[in-house]
C-alpha cells in the first residue's frame, strides 16, 4: 500500500520531456514506478484485491433474498413491491455513487476510496441487521449501496492502470467475475442462514466478511492511477527543488469545488455524447438487470414451483456460479488470444474491436440460455434443465461483460473510470427496476414468454452490437475527445 521513497535524481523530467524540461512524467518506458511495469506477482495481488472489494458489495446486495418473506413478516411490510423494494434499493446506490467515485478516483487515485468507500458500507450494512421498520432498513440499504458501488466504478480503471492491452484480457476476467459471482454466493448462504437463524445475520455476517476484505487490501492495495502518482512526483520535485513551474501536463489548475463538479459530469457527458458508451451502457444494464431478475424470481420458483425449502432452493443458485465459471475459463484462454492473432494479422497494430467476438459469442449463448430457462420452468420441466439454461446465460453474460469492460477500457484508457461509471449508471437503474417488474410480467405472461421477451433484446442488441462496433469503431473513437486513437 505504501509507496517506496522516490528517488529524486531518477525523478528528474526524461529524454521522454525535452521538449519541455519542466514536465515531469516517467523515466522512460521501463520506469518500475509505473504501475504497468509493476512486477507479475503484485499485479495479481492488486487485481485479486480490487477483485475481492467488487465481490463483497454484490454479495450483499442478493444475499437478502432468500430472506425476504421472514424479513417482511417481522418488519410489517404490506405488499410484494415493498419486499423487492427491500432488494433492490441496494442496487439503486449503485447508479448514484459511481457518477462521483469513478471521477474522483482520476483526480485523488483509487485506493484511498476504494478503502474509505468499504468501512462506509461496512457501517450501514451493519446498521441494516439493527433496522425495527422498512424506513430505517431502506435508508441503511441505500447508504450501504453508495459505497458497495466504488469497486464496480473503480476496477475497470485500475485493471487499465495495471495492465497492458495485450495482457488485459485475463485480469478483467477476474475482475468481471467478481461481481457476477457475489449475487450468486450471497443468496445460497442467506439460504442457510435465513432457514437456521434470523434475517439480521444475512447483514451481520457479510460486515464481517467485508472486515477481512479491507485487511488484505490494507495489505495488497498500492496506489496505481497514474495522474495521482506522476502528481505526487511532481509535489517531491517541487519541494525537492524549489521548481514551481513543474507540471505533469494537465489542463490549467482548476479550483476544488470545479475540479469535481466537472468529474462528475462527465460520466453522463461521455453516456450522451459517446455512441459506444451509450450502447455499452445499454446492453450492460440489460444484462445486470436480467441477473437481478432472476435473482429476485428465483426464490419463489424453487420453493412454490418445484417445492424445494429455502435452504435447498438456494444452491440453483449455483448454476449461475457454474455457469460465470465456465465463460471464465473460456475466455481467460481466448480472450487475449483472440486479441493477440488479430493484432498479428493487421501488422501488429492492435484494435479494441478485437475484443468484439466474445460479445458476438457471449449474446448467442444468453439468448439460448433464456430461452432453455424460461421454457422449462414453465412446462415445469426437470429441476436440472432450467438449471442448465441459467447456466448457458450465465456464461454468455460473462463472455459479453468481459468484451464490452475491456472494449471500454481500450478505447477510453484515460477516462476509463468515468467510462465505466457511466456504464455503471444504467446498469444499476437496470438492476433496481427490473425485479420490481419482474412479478407482473411473469403474472401477464408466464415464465415461458416473460423471459422470451428478454431473449429477443438480446438478439436485437446483442448480436448487431459488435459488427457495428467492428465496422465503425475506428471512425467512433476517431471523432471522440475522450478515446483513444
């Protein structure tokens, strides 16, 4: 987490500045303080624990659900929409806190509130397994949401930070499974403990697992953006040397309150204005709020449906976990392999496009997989087929979020944070509304057609998405003042 001394000589601008003998950046392209030529093994450990800070939000966010119908016997909750409520405020937060986390992580670096942003969520998830009425436990679900949802704004920056295109594709794997995985793994232990014990521990225990997460990143967390540390190097020059006309090559200093009023806005600046960032956003959100539909659905299936306890019911959720494990695998092989052949064959110059046929994969498999799902259950079909249809879906959602997270972070390298933040918007807005919907349109339509419904979006997305993205993407980026060229 500490930085080592900076050696001052070392520091002094490079032949890379002669140009301007008072701009201070690396020391070359070997330079060990820059966070991409940081060694193998600490780059996996910063990964691992960005990764680890992604999961534990996430995990809170579903473990609730098994739980609800105890949690809404003992809080007076009156109808269906004021339980799901209960679920999905939580991934309401996550629309609000990235617009300022992601942005602030480029102007204060990434680590300070990735760790203050955990103990605020710590808190108030804490405070919900102390909630005596659906007021207090929404407004801790709320609190608690704002700062679960900083490692969701945060890790695709710091994943670009870390790595090079070339080698970016595994460790964004990592990281995208991380809060993928979370949803999954909360409700199969809220099972158990909502079966054997209160509702309260589902939020007590996941506090205790998000102590343990803040220890390692106490341990393995180094600060990695790289304005953050060429900003500190100049601050050691400047008071080494007495040069206050040292710069790192930023924009004209700017006030406070300016410099974050402007990060802020610029996450929905780059949505509106940005075609691939709009479309990203879209898909993205489709497929998050998809999960969390199901995740929200799921309870009742198993235990109305096919007659299974709440404990029992909660390891379907494994199919999930199952399913994001092999769409891991796969393209923590091919990912980067995909990349590396399609650089080579356009004479070593690399695209983020090429990051595009895993999307193109990815959204084939979740339309089949909805399909699979959707028609088994409503033709109550063996318990194991719509578990391999979730499965299928699952796999496929983790092949297009690695595509389209890396595909962000390629194309907008410096701005990769508020890429993601505005992605991050819709994604949770996406999150919150759909389990909320999601009852009605299973009473109006059935299982069968309901998730039908959200299989066509897919194609209709999904599918044209990278061939459009292939052929224009260059042209996109080109006319952008955010990407890279």
């Amino acid at each position: 987490m500490d930085q080592k001394p900076l050696d001052l000589e070392a520091a002094k601008p490079s032949a890379e500045s002669i140009s301007d003998p008072n701009l201070v950046t690396w020391d070359g392209p070997q330079d060990p303080e820059n966070p991409k030529n940081w060694p193998n093994k600490i780059k996996w450990r910063y990964t691992v624990a960005v990764s680890l800070f992604t999961f534990i939000s996430p995990v809170s966010s579903a473990m609730i659900a098994p739980a609800l119908s105890k949690l809404g016997e003992d809080l007076n909750m009156n109808n269906k929409l004021e339980i799901e409520l209960a679920l999905s405020i939580f991934i309401l937060a996550y629309a609000v806190g990235p617009l300022f986390f992601g942005p602030a992580s480029e102007l204060y670096g990434r680590v300070r509130l990735l760790q203050l942003s955990n103990i605020w969520y710590l808190v108030w998830n804490l405070g919900c397994g102390f909630a005596q009425n659906p007021a207090e436990l929404f407004v801790f679900r709320f609190l608690a949401g704002i700062g679960g949802s900083a490692p969701l704004a945060l890790g695709g920056g710091a994943i670009s930070d870390t790595w090079s295109a070339d080698e970016r594709g595994k460790a964004m794997g990592i990281y995208t499974l991380a809060p993928l995985l979370g949803p999954v793994v909360g409700p199969i232990a809220g099972g158990f403990i909502a079966e054997y014990s209160t509702w309260r521990w589902v939020f007590w225990s996941s506090s205790v697992a998000a102590v343990f997460i803040q220890a390692i990143g106490l341990l393995w967390l180094r600060e990695s953006h790289p304005g953050t540390l060429l900003r500190r190097k100049r601050d050691c020059l400047v008071k080494a040397t007495g040069n206050h006309k040292l710069h790192t090559g930023d924009a004209n200093p700017e006030t406070l309150a300016s410099k974050l009023g402007g990060a802020v806005a610029r996450p929905i600046r780059m949505f509106t204005t940005q075609p691939i960032i709009t479309v990203i956003a879209i898909y993205m959100g489709y497929l998050f709020g998809t999960l969390y539909l199901m995740l929200a659905t799921f309870p009742s299936i198993w235990t109305e449906w096919y007659g299974e306890s709440v404990s029992i019911g909660g390891l379907n959720y494994l199919s999930i976990a199952i399913g994001s494990f092999t769409g891991l695998v796969l393209n923590f092989f091919f990912i980067d392999r995909i990349y590396r052949n399609l650089k080579t064959k356009n004479n070593g110059i690399g695209r983020p496009e090429f990051r595009m046929p895993t999307m193109f994969i990815g959204s084939i498999m979740v339309s089949i997989g909805l399909f699979w799902y959707g028609w088994s259950v409503q033709t109550r079909l063996h318990w194991i087929m719509p578990n391999i249809g979730v499965a299928i879906c699952s796999a496929g959602t983790m092949g297009c979020l690695q595509g389209m997270q890396t595909y962000t972070v390629d194309s907008y390298p410096t701005y990769a944070a508020s890429a993601m933040a505005a992605c991050a918007l819709l994604r949770s807005l996406a999150g919150f509304g759909f389990p909320l919907f999601a009852p009605y349109l299973y009473r109006d339509l059935g299982y069968g057609w309901g998730t039908s419904i959200l299989a066509f979006i897919s194609i209709g997305v999904g599918i044209p998405a990278p061939f459009v993205f292939w052929v224009f993407g260059d042209r996109l980026r080109a006319m952008s003042r955010y990407a890279a060229n």
